[in-house]
C-alpha cells in the first residue's frame, strides 16, 4: 500500500514477504494437510449419540452400524494441543484432532472434528486423552501400540535402574523418604536396590 500510495520502493519490505510467506507455510500447511485427511476419513460418515438409551450409530461409507455404549473397547482422544496460549491456538488450530474409537467385536472408527467437537469433555466414559502438535491419524493396530508402549516403558525402567544402581545406599533412602519428589518407580527401583544391598 504504502509503495501504491506515494510511488517508491521500500526496499527490505521485500524480505520482509518472504519472511512472511515461510512463516504461513510452516504454520499453515501441515494443517491444511490435517484438515484434508480428515475429509476424506470421514466424508462419508454420520455419527448419532443417544446418551439417554446408550446407543451409538455410525453410518460409514453407506454402511450403518449400531453399537450400545458399553460395547465400547477403547476410545482414545487425539488433540492438537493443550496450550492455552491465545496465540498458539489461533496458528495451531486447536480444535483440530480425533477419536480413535474402537469396538468389542473390532470395528473401529476414527471420528474427526467433523464430526464431533474435539475440545470439550469427552463423549465416552474411560477416554484416554493424548496430545500432538501434528494428530495425524494412525491407524496402526491398538495392540501393537500397547505392545511398543510396554516395551519402550521397559527400556525406561531398565535405564532408571542402570542410574540408580550405582547411588550409595544414603542416596537411595534420600529417594525413598522423599518419594513426592520423585516418581513412582523412582521410588520403587530404589527400594528394591535397597533390598538387594541389605540381602548382599
């Protein structure tokens, strides 16, 4: 405006566009991408939830099912953030996520912000919440998650073990009495080397 108003350059406004336009590429796109992926899940989908008789339908791709609430094996809800920072939700667009919804009998559905409001509490009981910069959605087998997290949990303890291993018996008590401090299996494994010292 300012080069059409008076008829000169003004020079490194030039970076400054450029700047600009990477700026709204890194912020923008990745979420246009969310936002593409989740049409194409669930353009096709209609969801009724009958709290009062406990009753779910889910009409998928012309296909429609009917589950009672309790046949419910797990329902995960994906966010995009829990920042409460104004800014971060007006760039991230927090309202962006979905549920990982998965049947007794193994159906299982991806419900986006299309269809439901991602942000308020959760529709289903026993809903575990996680949280991403990037909920893109996974469809990889909920026991084979499960497995990963058990096995990453492992290398975790394993490694705390390694840490507290070495500590003078001193040390370990100071974890045990002071155990708001530290986690639950801080405490534990501490307690254990502990009992494995006074038996040596």
């Amino acid at each position: 405006m300012y080069e059409w108003r008076y008829e000169k350059g003004v020079g490194e406004l030039g970076i400054f566009y450029k700047n600009m336009i990477g700026f709204i590429t890194l912020i923008f796109i990745p979420n246009l991408i969310l936002i593409i992926q989740y049409y194409k899940e669930n353009k096709n989908t209609k969801l009724t939830i009958d709290q009062k008789n406990g009753i779910i339908e889910i009409n998928h791709k012309g296909t429609l099912n009917s589950y009672r609430i309790e046949e419910i094996e797990s329902s995960i809800y994906q966010r995009n953030t829990y920042s409460k920072d104004l800014m971060w939700q007006v760039f991230s667009y927090s309202n962006l996520g979905y549920c990982d919804l998965t049947l007794k009998n193994g159906d299982r559905y991806f419900l986006t912000s299309y269809l439901i409001d991602i942000t308020k509490k959760a529709l289903f009981e026993n809903t575990e919440i996680k949280y991403s910069i990037f909920p893109s959605i996974d469809k990889t087998d909920p026991k084979i998650i499960a497995e990963r997290a058990k096995k990453q949990t492992k290398k975790q303890i394993e490694k705390l073990k390694s840490n507290l291993i070495n500590k003078s018996k001193f040390e370990l008590k100071g974890i045990v009495d002071n155990d708001g401090v530290y986690t639950k299996e801080t405490v534990d494994i501490a307690k254990q080397i502990l009992k494995e010292k006074n038996v040596v």
